[in-house]
C-alpha cells in the first residue's frame, strides 16, 4: 500500500511542529527567568544577603545570627542556604578561630542528625578577598513524625567561613545527594550576594 501526501498534509505538520517547538522554547526561557529572580533580605546588624526567589526564609534567629532560605519545592531533603554569623576575638589567629567555629558547627549538627561526618576541612582559604576556609560534610535525614514517612535521604553540605574583623561569616549549603548540582550554583550565588557589615 503506497500512502500519498498532499502539500496541506505536509504544511500542518510543519506548523505543528513549529508550535511545539515554540511553545518548548517558551517554557525554557520562562523557567530561566524564574529561575533568575532573587529575594534580598536584610538583617537587623546590617547583613543583607539575596536568595531565590520563592523560597521560604526564616529570619528568626537572626538577633542570634543565623538567617535561613529553603527550597520546600526541593525532592528528598530541602535545599537549604544558611548564613550565621559569629563573634570572635579580633586578635586570636585566624586558622585557630576558624577551627574553633568549625567544630562548633560540628557539634552542633552531629546530634541532631544520623551520621554526620566531615569529608574535607581546609581553613587555609581566601573566600572573597578575605581569610577564610571550607569544609564539605554529609549525613543521613531520617525525616520524623507520623505524615513525614519517606526512606532516609544522604544530605551533602558546604559551609564556607570568611573572617572579618570581629566576626566568622559562615555561609552554609545543606541538599540532598541529587539536588547538589543545582543547589552549588544557588550556594556560590547567595555567597557572592552578601552584603557583610
């Protein structure tokens, strides 16, 4: 059987496909710029700090220096995008307070989630023109209560401290195992962003 077609055959499947492709085109630069909008927040000490657009901010500890963004929208584990700040002595050695701040961040989080363990630590950094460090971390959400039934997720983590003066700036990164590519883009955005008193 020989099938035979005529020009307006041919012509609507050209425009449909025209459509298609225009319509995915449509779709990806309206996704790009979502994806580009940005939300500033402002502390009351005078860090600001922008982060993307839709996420949920908790503002809450900010008297006490940390200032949270989370992506809820996230698949496994909420991206999350924290910047804390801490008091140091302005005269102490800058490896010896980095140190100090990063096994206070260490012991802090190890409680309250399973397997938590330090991959990289180098406190040797320049971050921004200033001294700083970096340190990379994983562990396992085990998510509780009776509607947050899902299995284990493996979270990976960057925190990157800048010193300043009187203070550690401690920029932190927390996202599940398959949302990290992603979510480093997000991190190096919200670092460069900040406004440090």
């Amino acid at each position: 059987m020989v099938y035979r077609t005529n020009r307006r055959d041919v012509l609507s499947a050209l425009l449909v496909i025209l459509l298609t492709l225009a319509a995915l085109l449509g779709g990806y630069l309206l996704r790009r710029s979502v994806e580009g909008r940005t939300t500033t927040y402002t502390s009351p000490v005078g860090v600001a700090v922008s982060y993307p657009e839709g996420w949920s901010l908790d503002a809450s500890e900010a008297a006490g220096g940390v200032v949270r963004v989370r992506d809820q929208a996230a698949s496994g584990f909420p991206t999350t995008l924290e910047l804390r700040w801490v008091a140091v002595d302005p005269e102490a050695d800058t490896s010896v307070v980095l140190a100090a701040v990063v096994n206070n961040l260490a012991g802090a989080r190890a409680p309250r989630v399973g397997s938590y363990k330090v991959l990289n630590l180098d406190v040797n950094e320049r971050i921004r023109n200033l001294p700083g460090g970096k340190v990379s971390f994983i562990y396992v959400s085990n998510p509780q209560g009776v509607f947050q039934q899902s299995l284990p997720v493996v979270v990976l983590g960057d925190d990157y401290l800048l010193r300043k003066e009187g203070r550690v700036y401690v920029f932190g990164l927390q996202a599940a195992e398959e949302n990290r590519a992603q979510a480093l883009k997000q991190f190096e955005s919200f670092v460069e962003s900040a406004r440090l008193p």
